[in-house]
C-alpha cells in the first residue's frame, strides 16, 4: 500500500459519517415513482401513477423511473422498466447492472457494468458501481484497479471514488457492504 493510498484511506475513516449521510443523498433521486404501487411507474404528464405496461413513456422517462425504483431497492420492477428502454446507453446499462447485482445476480450485474463502460470508458459511476460489485464477489484487486481508473479520470473527491473508496474500506474492516 502506497503512502498516498494509506493517507487516503485515513482521510476515509475520517470522513466516512459524513459520506454515509452524503452517499444517501446523492443517490436518492427525486422522483415520485416511490408514490407508486408495484407495478406502476411515475407518469410527470399526467402527474400520476400509471400501470407499467400500459405507460407510453419516452427513453427519458423510463430511465428516470428505473433508476428511482432502482434506489428505492425495487430491483425486480426497475429491471423491467429499464429493459423497455427502446435504445440503451451507458447509463441504462449502468441502473441495469445496479438493479441486477442488488437483487442478487452479481455476475450479470457485472456484465451490464462491462458493456456501460464498453461505451464509455470515463462513465465513473458505473467504475464505482463496478468495483462494489467485485468487492462483494471477493475480487478487491479489481475493485482497485477501478479505484484507480476513477481516481486517473475524475480524481479523489469525486463522489464515485469516495463511494468505492468507502466500500474497500468497510470491506478491510470487516464490514458489510450496503450499496
């Protein structure tokens, strides 16, 4: 471990109450999917709560609505929401692999993350989210090397590096992973 790498990770420990609260309100978009029951998407025309499959909801939409239901942790339903996107980006792909390794299939989860960054190389969230999904597959050099690659395009104050940043750290203390 670098001298570097060793301050920062003291500079994490320091700093880790403060990311948790940060963390949770950077992820947490404002949406009022949350509003809606199973099923239902968040429809801002109309206003309301509308049945999945019967919305008529652009790209734009759907990746607002997959990715609010993705961090309200209703995995299952942003994976449906998101796989009617008529042409998935990165960041499809990104919410994708996020929903899909928080409702247990990191494997795939990680495949989506490698095809978000087949497209763009410098999508750092999706490195972030990439690195915990190795992490919590036992993979801590590769959840490093994403570090690094965040830290090279974004550098150390970005709120990707200090997620994956704080999960490496909790994982060395013998913590459980939460993202």
């Amino acid at each position: 471990m670098t001298a570097i790498r060793r301050q920062l990770l003291v500079s994490v420990i320091a700093l880790t109450p403060l990311m948790a609260h940060a963390a949770g309100s950077d992820e947490t978009p404002t949406s009022d999917v949350e509003k809606c029951e199973v099923g239902q998407v968040y429809d801002k025309a109309t206003d309301k709560c509308v049945d999945e499959e019967k919305s008529s909801m652009n790209d734009t939409e759907l990746l607002d609505n997959g990715r609010a239901l993705a961090y309200a942790e209703r995995f299952d339903e942003a994976i449906i929401v998101l796989n009617k996107i008529k042409n998935p980006d990165a960041e499809v792909l990104n919410y994708l692999g996020y929903a899909t390794r928080n409702n247990g299939d990191v494997d795939q989860g990680l495949r989506y993350y490698r095809a978000a960054l087949e497209i763009d190389p410098d999508y750092t969230l999706a490195r972030s989210y990439m690195g915990q999904a190795l992490l919590s597959a036992g993979d801590r050099r590769g959840a490093m090397i994403q570090l690094d690659e965040i830290e090279k395009r974004v550098g150390t104050d970005a709120r990707e590096y200090r997620l994956l940043a704080q999960a490496l750290l909790k994982k060395s203390l013998g913590g459980t992973q939460t993202y």
